[in-house]
C-alpha cells in the first residue's frame, strides 16, 4: 500500500494535502515541507470511550430534566446556544476565513478559564499563531491549555491527561 503523504508549513504548521510554493496560513515562501502521515488506529473502537454499550431508548422513557448549561460569558452567543452550552456537548463555529472565529473563540475560552480548566485544540493554527493572537487580545491565564494537533487519538490522550 501506497504511504500517503502530507505537506506542513515549517514556519507556522500549517497542514495542506498538496505542496504549494506559499503558505497560505502564513504568507512565508518555500516553507511547505513533505512528511509522511502519521499512521493512526484504523478500527472505530479505538476512538471509542471504555464502558457499558448504550442501547437505545424510547422517546417517552427519556428524562425530562433540563441539561445543565453554562454561561460562555458572552451573552449572545449563550442566547443562540439557548442559554448557554450544555456540559459535554460540542459547538462548532463555521464562517469564512477571517471572520473573528478564533478570536471569538479564544475569549470565550478566557472567560471559562475563571472556574474550569480548558484545553483549547486547533486544527489549522500553529500554537505560535494562537499564542501571537493571545497576546494581542490579552489573554493569559494559567487554566488555559493550548493544542494544536489533528489526530483524535493524540487530542483525546490530552484531554485525558488534563
């Protein structure tokens, strides 16, 4: 079998899926730098969580209890979340590049800091960009851990040692 290769920037690790003589994360020239893929487990078991296999349940034997939400600190979006986002749930953020998502996102992460710990995963971004960005908004604190990472298993043994 063929060894797929992916191509990261050297500069910011950025990761594209072709070479390309420009980074388009970081703008810098020939940086983009080839590098086999990391060979991840191929079964859905690994990705899965240890425990008792649920089983599904009819609608009406469901509980009706409210989920426990929790304010992001920003108001508007704890209005769109319907009053805030629910323990163990996952929001996803979708927009055109250079939106404010990340910023958004970063200053959220801020004001969760306050009670919990956060490990803030980027996909796209290089910790120096995310550290760049930080700084710029002023955001600091020692609850905020930051992962720049795309592969699930690395991202869940992170969040586990956290």
């Amino acid at each position: 079998m063929k060894e797929k290769i992916v191509y990261y920037c050297t500069e910011c690790g950025n990761e594209t899926p072709k070479w390309e003589g420009r980074c388009r994360v970081c703008g810098a020239w020939n940086t983009i730098t080839e590098q086999p893929l990391k060979k991840t487990a191929s079964t859905a078991s690994s990705i899965r969580n240890p425990g008792p296999v649920k089983r599904p349940q009819r609608l009406k034997e469901l509980s009706r209890e409210e989920d426990i939400r929790f304010t992001t600190g920003m108001s508007e979006l704890d209005r769109v979340l319907g009053g805030g986002a629910v323990r163990g749930s996952l929001v996803l953020f979708g927009g055109a590049p250079g939106i404010g998502k990340s910023t958004l996102l970063l200053q959220i992460c801020q004001s969760l800091c306050q009670s919990d710990t956060v490990l803030y995963v980027t996909g796209e971004e290089s910790e120096k960009q995310i550290s760049m960005r930080a700084n710029r908004l002023g955001v600091s604190d020692d609850n905020l851990f930051v992962l720049a990472e795309t592969a699930l298993d690395d991202i869940l043994s992170a969040a586990e040692s956290l």
